[in-house]
C-alpha cells in the first residue's frame, strides 16, 4: 500500500479489491456518487476510495425567535427526524423555539514549559497582551476585516505529574467561521514572543473545542394540553405527563448512566444538523460533553421545570463552534444546499437552529421514554432496516415490515421465516 495516495482512483481500486477480497458488485457500488464526485472528495481528504453515503431527511415544524425552518438531517438511525418533527410541533402550539447565542469567541490554547518564574511570566504576558493580540491579527486580515480577530489573552498556571506549565489562552472572534484554522493559525504565530516574553519553551498551539464563550442558549414551552394531545387515545392527564418527564430529567441530572445517554439522545439531532451542513461535529460533539461537566459533575445539557401554569418549560444550553466559512461547508455540494434550505445567513442563526433541534430532540425522546417507552415507535421505523438485514428487496422490504409491525414481532428471525414463506409461494 505505499505510495497509495499517489496512486489513482482505479489502482487504488484494485489494491483495495485485492486486499480486502472485495467482489466486483462491490467496487462497482464504491464507484457510484452522489453529487460529491471523486475530485471534489479527492481534495477533502486523503486515500479517497469512494463517498460513503447518508440518508438526507428534513425536519419539520421548527419556529425559533419566530421564523419558520426546514431543517435538514443526514444520519444512520431511523426515527430520529420524526422525533425532532414531533417536539417542534408541539413546542411551535406556543410560539416555537427561542433561542440566543453569545458572541462567536473561540479559545486558542499554547502550553508553555520550562519557564523560569511563573509568577512572573504571566505578569509579563498580561502586560504584552496587546501587542500579542495584535500581532496575533496580523496572521488573519480577513477575519479581521469581518470584525472578527484575536481579542484578548488570558493565563494559568496548572501543576501536572510532570510539573508546572503555563497555559496562555487566546480569545478570537471567529465570526462565521468555525475557528479551528483560524485560531491554531494564531496561536503558532504568537507562541516565539510567548516564549521570548516567558523564557519558557512553547510545545501545543491548538484551539480548544470547550467553547465556553461562545454558547447558545434555548428555550420552549411545552403546554399540558398539548403533551396531553400529542397521545392518540392517552390513559394520562397533561399534567401527569409532565410530572414523568420531570421524574425523567431528574433522573438523568443525577446519574452519569443516564446523562450520558440523555445527551446522546440531544446530539442525535445535533450531529444530524451538523453533518447534513457539513460541520465539524466531532468538535460539537467534545465541546458539549465538556461542557456537561463544567460544574465538576457529568450531567444533562437539558434543564426541565413547570411554569407558574404548570406547563414544561425546556432549555438547553452548551457551546456551539459551527460556521458557514471554511471547512467542508463550502467544497460539499450537499452542504450547501442543506445550508440553502435552512434558509440561514450567518453562523449564528445556524448553531441555534442546531441547539433548537437537539432541544426538540431530547424533548421528544422524554416524552415517549417517560411514557410509551421509545421502542413502539423506534422499532417499527426499524422494522424495515430488520427486513433489509433479512435478505429482504424492494416491495419486499415494506411488506414484511408491516407484517412485523402488526405482529409486534421485529425480529431479524422472523424477517426471515416471511421472506422464505414468500419465496416458497
Ligand atoms: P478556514 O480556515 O477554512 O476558514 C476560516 C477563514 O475564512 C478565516 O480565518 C477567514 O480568514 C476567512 N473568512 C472569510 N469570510 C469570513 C467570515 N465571514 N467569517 C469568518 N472568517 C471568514 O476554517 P476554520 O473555520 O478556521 O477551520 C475549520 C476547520 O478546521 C474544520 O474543517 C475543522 O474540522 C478543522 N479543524 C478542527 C480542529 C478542532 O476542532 N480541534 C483542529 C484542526 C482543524
């Protein structure tokens, strides 16, 4: 495999064919793309073999600060884009979403060793903090040009197992941007002067993903009547709906098992924003369960109380580094057009239709955990997946997910008795 990304597409095809012992059906099927061709995904990242590919769905029903969205979900997991549309409806019966972010600052970080005085060089640091700053801007005219650029310096001093280390933090309004080349980009250009100033040695010059600064904070209310008609022929009053989910969230505010998976169930819809946008949602993704632990415990992103009506109110909050410059928003065609369908003009008005959504989403997995329990619903969504990993093909795939569904019996053995009954026919 030396030299493989040297190589083009068809010998890098067949080295994979051989290696992998991949029949011809399958590298026909690596052949097949979708709007991102192979030059475009040649020049995103390396060894290129093909695209892989993710269903595209669109949420709907979404109202934030008062406009209505389309929002655009690329993921692997069934039900999770009906989920996201239900919460949204019941949320839009009062108005919608609310949503607001602070400013698009992000956090460069350079580790600095082997300083002499550490009182002292963080003195000296604080007192060059402008011309450090300025000097950081000089490496991006256009950001700065935007309104954006390196704001501010901060620093600490930590004690580690290998001894201290002075940790000098970066401030940079990324404005559309998601920051991350942005900011190392700076953070290597001031790191000799740090080193000058400090006498110390600069080793990592790299952005933080816990952007505390840079947040989205959203809220809804979810009305006891509303949750009470989301159910077709409900055995339970709005009121004791809410009262579950409350019992729910408390739950998972404090117990790591369940916060986990709690925020897992956010970033269902998190992730799927981000990724039909083409954003960093690894980095949303670090970002938000740092942030859940920000105050000393692991805990949920949610927060859920009642009103002085005793209606449920949602909020959400965490750190949301996404951006409409940079990255692959601009060179993924389909990107671009979920960003289009959003209808969304600035970075900012995209990270709070994405925590909207992971609000929503959260919301709505509360709702059905508290009471149906989510597999009635999950599972005959899945039903199809079920029939497909059965051997199951086109009309085929529908009709036995039906059948499963009507049977309460999803079951990949079970799949398989109606596809071989079928076939006997
Ligand atoms: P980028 O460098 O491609 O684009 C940002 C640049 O675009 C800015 O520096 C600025 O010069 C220019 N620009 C033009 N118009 C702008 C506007 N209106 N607002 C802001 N900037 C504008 O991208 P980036 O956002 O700096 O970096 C994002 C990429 O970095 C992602 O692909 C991410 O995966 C990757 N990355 C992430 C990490 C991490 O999260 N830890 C580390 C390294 C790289």
């Amino acid at each position: 495999m030396s030299g493989f990304y040297k190589k083009s597409l068809d010998e890098r095809l067949a080295l994979i064919k051989e290696f992998a012992g991949l029949e011809e059906k399958e590298i026909a099927d690596l052949k097949k793309y979708g709007a991102m061709d192979f030059e475009i995904a040649d020049r995103m990242v390396e060894n290129i073999v093909g695209t892989q590919q993710l269903p595209l769905g669109i949420a709907t029903n979404f109202v934030i600060n008062g406009k209505e969205y389309i929002v655009p979900m690329s993921m692997e997991e069934p039900s999770v884009v009906a989920a996201a549309s239900k919460g949204a409806s019941i949320a839009k019966i009062t108005g919608g979403f609310k949503a607001e972010s602070t400013p698009p600052v992000m956090i460069g970080q350079i580790q600095l060793l082997k300083v002499k005085d550490w009182g002292k060089a963080e003195v000296a640091i604080g007192k060059a903090g402008r011309t450090l700053v300025d000097s950081a801007n000089e490496a991006d005219p256009v950001l700065v040009k935007f309104g954006g650029g390196a704001k501010k310096i901060e620093t600490s001093v930590i004690e580690t197992e290998r001894g201290k280390m002075l940790i000098v933090h970066l401030l940079v309004d990324v404005r559309d941007a998601m920051g991350a080349n942005a900011v190392n980009t700076m953070c290597e250009k001031i790191a000799p002067r740090l080193e000058e100033i400090s006498g110390g040695e600069s080793r990592l010059k790299i952005i933080s993903n816990l952007a505390i600064y840079r947040t989205v904070k959203a809220t809804a209310v979810f009305t006891k009547k509303a949750l009470e008609e989301s159910f077709k022929k409900g055995d339970l009053k709005g009121e004791e709906i809410i009262e579950h989910i409350l019992d729910a969230y408390h739950f998972a505010a404090n117990n790591i098992f369940r916060a986990c998976t709690h925020n897992k169930g956010i970033m269902n819809g998190i992730d799927a924003v981000a990724i039909a946008t083409g954003q960093d949602f690894r980095a949303l993704e670090a970002g938000a369960h740092a942030f859940a632990s920000m105050k000393g415990k692991y805990t949920t992103l949610t927060r859920y109380y009642k009103d002085k009506e005793g209606n449920l109110i949602g909020e959400i909050e965490l750190p949301m580094a996404v951006g409409l410059v940079g990255g692959a928003v601009k060179t993924s065609p389909i990107a671009g057009i979920a960003v289009k369908m959003l209808g969304i003009k600035t970075a900012e008005e995209l990270g709070q239709v994405i925590a909207c959504v992971g609000l929503s989403q959260n919301f709505a997995a509360m709702r059905a955990l508290s009471t149906e329990g989510i597999q009635k619903g999950h599972m005959r969504l899945h039903a199809k997946n079920i029939a497909v990993m059965a051997g199951a093909k086109g009309k085929e795939i529908d009709r036995i997910a039906a059948k499963m569904a009507e049977e309460k019996n999803i079951r990949v053995d079970r799949a398989k008795e109606l596809l071989k009954e079928s076939e006997d026919k």
